[in-house]
C-alpha cells in the first residue's frame, strides 16, 4: 500500500487516510497531557472525582438531571433500554437503527425485551403513522409497547427538529418513553447550529460518544432523569461496566467537549470537499453530506475494485456497491485532494 505524505493537520502522523469511520482517531499530544494529569479514584465507590465532574458536566450540557459514564455507545444504548424496559416489554425502533441492528441484539439478549423494527425512511425518520399504529393496545396478547428509540445524527443525517419533537410528543401520549442514540450529536449540533440541549430536550434518555467525532479513544454518557440514571447504574454494573480509576479516560471525554466541538465544522466542510471532488468523477454518484459522513454510489458494480484501488494508494473506507467515507480529526485538506485524485486514476485506468 502506498501512503501519501501527510499535510499538518491530524495527530497520528499517520501516511494512510483511514476514512473507515471517525472512531479510528489518536489522542492528540495534548489530550494524552489531560489524561496524564488527571486525578482519580475508584468510580465503583463513587470516588473518582474527574469522572463525577464530567457526569454533572455532561448532564448540564444536555439539560438532565444526571449522567452516567459507560464504557462504548453500545454500552450506553443497552443500560437505557434495560433501564426504560422490563422482560415483555417493547421498543419501537428503526429497522436500520444501530441499537437494533448493530449491538448483538442485546436489548433482546440481556433484557428479554421484544425490539418492534419500523422502516427508516432515507433522511433517517420514522414515519410518525407507522409508529402510532406500531404501539401496542394494553392487552394481554400483546408485548407492552414501552419505549420508542430514536438516532440523531442517522447515517450522517440531522434528523428535522420538528420531527423529533413531533415523535417524542406522539410516543408521550401514548404512554410510550422516548431514548435518542445520539451517538453523533454533537454532529448534528454543530451542523444545524442549535445546542445539544434542544436537540436532547424532549427525549428522557439520550446516549452520547465521545469516541467518535470528538475524537477521545473511550468513552460514552447516557444522560437522564436521575431516578432513570440509577436504574441504568444497576444495570452497568451488571454487564461489566463499573470501572474503577476512569477518570483517565473521563479527563480525555472533558478535554474534547472543551477542544473538539466547534472544529466538528472542519470535518464536515471536509465531507463536503470530498463529496463534491467525487461527485465530479464519471459514474460516481453521491449523497451530499449533512456532517461528516459521504455516500456514494459507482456504477457497474465497481465499488469494490475502487476500494481496493484506494487501498493500494493509502486510502482506506468502507462498503461494497455503496461506499461509506467518513472525515475526522486525523484527517486534514491533503489527505482528501489525496482521496479524490486517487479515485481519478481508478476511472482513468
Ligand atoms: C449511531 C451509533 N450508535 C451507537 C454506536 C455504538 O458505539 P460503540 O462502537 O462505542 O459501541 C455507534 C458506533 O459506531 C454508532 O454509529
């Protein structure tokens, strides 16, 4: 594999432009200083002070109650389904949603807890009809309906505000709990220019990464209610969750929600960069990207022979007949007139 030599942006110093996922990227010098300096104590007896600090943080910044550190977003996805639902009990969700589709079927596994799929429609929606006739009447034939599961951002989409408050309003009225997979919300923040409190206001659980565009290396939140908080703290505990001196990693969380925010801007400009390069090339069509994640499609099935392409010029991504580019903090200007001029030669060749 042939790299290319990096431009000044990015920490890992790294010659391949890995644009698999925004999960692949390095502390920077100067948050491995914060986790370095950070000052712990055993987070099973309540004791780490850098970990309580960034649970109260994070609570504040989302407008609940409280928080709780958990180790992954899926994690986090799996103790608010377990803390929302009992055995028997329903969740409605998208049937491409990743707490359905990509976490082991936990919420099912671990929590007896039956998911009622829904189809997303292509900006991430659930149509509002196919939830209101998905909900279950209160009989004995019937798993309670309890919890309706949302994403935001959904495949790099920013769910409309009007629909999130339309959906949660629905789910309220009929009884039903809302949880927001917010994995990527700080995308959808940045993006649609409205805080992290408005876009998490009418969910009563929502999870966050800092894993991903933030770019720390661990490190998820489910935030709530406090009486919801506890519940999920039983259930952490119980699938392994209670960790002991983590404000290690909670001083890397702490440092990209002061540092690592705003530049989310960068990252999506960069998207838009790419999607438009691409765009430019013959039988390449693509989604224009809302936050930091670029779709495309190639004609005549050569998805696969173009990925092999990339990867033989440094230039590492997803997919198979759709492909999946994601832009992040390890990534800068070059990397991405890299990634374009690359995908140039394949369909000259
Ligand atoms: C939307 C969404 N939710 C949840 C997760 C799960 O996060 P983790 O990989 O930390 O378990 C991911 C991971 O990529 C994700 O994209």
């Amino acid at each position: 594999m042939s790299g290319y030599a990096p431009g000044s942006g990015g920490s890992g110093g790294n010659a391949v432009v890995d644009l698999r996922s925004d999960t692949v990227t390095k502390p920077t010098p100067a948050m491995r200083e914060a986790i370095a300096c950070a000052q712990v104590g055993d987070d099973v007896f309540g004791d780490d002070p850098t970990v309580n600090a960034l649970q109260e943080r994070v609570a504040a910044l989302l407008g609940k109650e409280a928080a709780l550190f958990m180790s992954s977003g899926t994690q986090s996805n799996l103790c608010g389904l377990l803390a929302h639902c009992g055995r028997g009990d329903e969740y409605i969700v998208g049937q491409l949603a990743h707490t359905y589709r990509y976490e082991g079927g936990g919420g099912a596994v671990l929590g007896s807890i039956q998911p009622q799929p829904l189809p997303n429609q292509p900006d991430g929606t659930i149509r509002l009809e196919d939830i209101a006739a998905a909900i279950k009447p209160d009989d004995p034939h019937f798993a309670r309906s309890r919890l309706l599961a949302l994403e935001n951002t959904w495949s790099g989409n920013v769910l409309p505000a009007s629909y999130t408050t339309a959906a949660c309003e629905l789910a309220h009225s009929r009884g039903l709990f809302t949880h927001l997979d917010g994995a990527r919300l700080f995308n959808a923040a940045v993006a649609s220019g409205r805080t992290v409190a408005e876009l998490a206001r009418h969910f009563d659980s929502v999870s966050i990464c800092f894993s991903k565009g933030l770019g720390a290396p661990i490190g998820s939140m489910l935030v709530g209610s406090r009486e919801l908080i506890r519940r999920a703290h039983r259930v952490r505990k119980m699938v392994g969750g209670g960790l002991r001196q983590v404000g290690l990693l909670a001083a890397a969380a702490d440092h990209a929600l002061s540092h690592h925010v705003e530049r989310l801007a960068d990252d999506h400009a960069l998207a838009r960069r790419l999607a438009e390069g691409l765009a430019a090339l013959p039988g390449v069509t693509v989604t224009p990207p809302q936050t930091n994640i670029v779709f495309v499609q190639v004609s005549d099935d050569r998805g696969p022979a173009l990925l092999e392409h990339l990867k033989s010029r440094g230039v590492l991504a997803t997919g198979m007949i759709g492909l999946r580019f994601v832009t992040h903090l390890d990534v800068d200007a070059a990397g991405i007139d890299h990634a374009i001029a690359a995908a140039a030669d394949f369909f000259k060749s």
